[in-house]
C-alpha cells in the first residue's frame, strides 16, 4: 500500500537525487512543489495520466459519462483514456492492470464503473498496491470502504438506488391513476444499483395496493436484452400491462420499442439516468419520468478528485467518511422539466478543487 507519506518520502529521495525533469517541471521550488491546498504536489500536472473505464458507449449514459470526464481533461490540458469493457468482469480487470502497468501509476487517476459489487475488491486492492489515485462509482460490498487503509482510493460515489427506484414507481403509479398491473426490468443483478432499485419498488408497492407487480426479470441494464425481455412479457401477460418499470433508461428504451411494436399505447414507461434519448421520450410523451444522476458529472468528478490529490490541491488523509463514501444528489425529470434536461452539460465549476463535494447528499451506509 502506497501511502501519503510514503510518496512524500518517494518525491524527496527522488529530489535529492537531482531529478532534472522534476525540476524543469518546477518541482524544485518550494512554491511549485505545494499546490493551493499547501499540500505537496506528487506530479507535475502534465505528467497526470486520467483514465475512465466504463461498461460500454452505446449505453448513452456511460457514453456521456465518458464525455463528461474528457471535458475535464480538456480543460486542465490533458488527455483521458476511454476503456469499455462490455460488461466483461475478467476484461474490466484485464484492462486496469495493464493501464497499471504503463506509464508510472503514481501519476495516474482511475474513475472506474466496477462491473458488479464482486469486482470492486480487487480494483481497489491493485490501484491501491500500484500508488495509482483511484474514485469509483456504483458498486461495491458494503463492508469495503476507503478509509479502511486504502490512502489511494479517494472516494466511492453511488446514487440513493432505493430512493430512485421509488421515485420513479411512484411517478409510474400516478401516471396509471394508481391502479394496474406493471412489470419490472431489474439491472445486473450482481451490483447495489440493480438490488437498491428494486427495493425502492417493492417499497412504493407496499403502499399502493392497487398496483400488481405481474412480472419481474432481469434485463442487464441492457437496451436489447430489454425489447426481447418485454416481448416475452408482452405476450404472457398482454394488455393487463399498464406500466412498465426500468431500473435505467437503456431498459426503458428498449421496453418503449417492445410496447410500440406490439402497437401498445398509453402504457407508463420509467427509468433512471436520464440519458438524452428518455428525456426526449417524456417531453415528447412516450415515457413518463426517470432520474437523473448526472453521467457528465461522474465522468468528470473521479478525474478531478485525482487531479486535485496529485497536484496538491487535496489532501485525501483529510476527508471525511462521508466525503469518502457518499450519495450524490439526483433529480427526478418528468413532464414538468424534460424540457429544460434534454442536452447533458458540464458546468466546469463542479470540478474546481474546492468543489468536489459540492453534491455530497449524505454518507453511504
């Protein structure tokens, strides 16, 4: 395990060693070794390596997130790496460790969508043993944490899911006058989002007797899974479908193509992430509501936590568990602000070192 002091230790060893390009870098005056948070800074900015890894682009969400974390890297001169690894756990861990092994590890900064809550263990361990700044979003074993000696995972980000779940059940039920049957299209089933969300619906069926849950399957978070999955539904079940509930958009998108092929009409779709494509849906009166965690956002953040620790702008041993492991804050959009939510943007400000915990809506428990 790579620690801060360590690296403090590392970064002097090597300056008594007479590095020159860590002195033409200005690493050899005191003022250009700490940065604004009077911290040391570990890398000359330009030597920082930012990369994000995601399941796959034509999710719209994960490519938007992307997107987002190379706004970021434009704005502090730097490049990212966009990894996808199509859901693939052996892949997602294959792709880390050779990134790990390129370059120097100690001047890079991973933001990582882990696969399944299963994966984020060894993530964490090999960033951690390589030096490498590590921000992770989503999933992860509830008994794992950052502050458990793990100096170089900065945070975990993750959205309440049982919230959202519900959020959008809710705005479901109304949209179906609180009455009819629904069938539900659960995420990977491996991961606290898929688990979180589902619990949000049982939850808000609980307390709506005049809703029936006739079906539920597991659709992989996955746009195409999501049709054939419907389809099948669709002809189990037929017109005692009223509402189809989504744990992401892609799903909801894929259920919206199986309703309108079956000539299916005023059924309530939902789902979360609030990618373009779902937004338009609701302004345009095809889906009902979903939630927005704000992908840009996520694809920028992890980087600019990493940033800001290398160049000595934040001090990780400083943050607090919940600045450690947090709910960010999310936003319902339905037919009373699609409108104003159809184009996802970055608001460079949100990255700003003294920013990064702006949206910190309460502590992971």
């Amino acid at each position: 395990m790579i620690t801060t002091s360590a690296r403090s230790r590392r970064a002097l060893a090597f300056a008594a060693a007479g590095l020159t390009a860590l002195a033409l870098a200005g690493c050899a005056s005191d003022s250009a070794a700490e940065g604004d948070g009077g911290q040391t800074a570990a890398c000359a900015p330009e030597d920082i390596q930012l990369i994000g890894q995601v399941r796959n682009e034509t999710n719209p969400y994960e490519k938007a997130w992307l997107d987002g974390g190379d706004e970021f890297a434009e704005s502090v001169g730097l490049t990212q790496t966009r990894l996808t690894y199509d859901g693939e756990s052996p892949k997602q861990q294959e792709q880390l460790r050779q990134a790990l092994s390129t370059g120097n590890p100690e001047c890079m900064v991973l933001n990582v969508l882990p696969n399944g809550d299963s994966d984020t263990t060894p993530i964490v361990k090999e960033a951690d043993a390589a030096g490498a700044y590590l921000v992770t979003h989503w999933n992860k074993p509830a008994d794992l944490n950052p502050w458990d000696g793990y100096d170089t995972w900065i945070s975990h980000i993750t959205f309440n899911g049982v919230d959202s779940g519900r959020q959008i059940a809710e705005a479901m039920f109304e949209a179906m006058g609180g009455e009819g049957g629904i069938i539900a299209l659960q995420g990977i089933l491996d991961t606290s989002a898929a688990k979180d969300r589902f619990i949000g619906l049982e939850d808000a069926l609980a307390e709506n007797p005049g809703v029936t849950l006739l079906d539920e399957q597991a659709a992989d978070f996955d746009r195409t899974t999501a049709f054939n999955v419907t389809k099948t539904l669709i002809t189990k079940h037929g017109d005692a479908i009223k509402g189809v509930w989504a744990a992401n958009d892609d799903m909801a998108l894929g259920a919206l193509q199986a309703l309108e092929a079956a000539g299916m009409t005023g059924v309530a779709v939902v789902g979360i992430d609030a990618v373009p494509e779902a937004v338009q849906a609701i302004a345009d009166g095809k889906m009902t509501a979903t939630v927005s965690s704000d992908g840009p956002w996520q694809g920028g953040i992890g980087l600019a936590m990493g940033y800001c620790a290398l160049t000595g702008e934040l001090d990780v041993a400083d943050l607090s568990d919940e600045e450690r492991a947090f709910f960010a804050k999310q936003t319902l959009i339905d037919a009373s602000n699609a409108e104003a939510n159809l184009t996802p943007s970055v608001n460079l400000e949100d990255f700003e070192c003294g920013n990064l915990f702006n949206r910190v809506d309460g502590p992971v428990s």
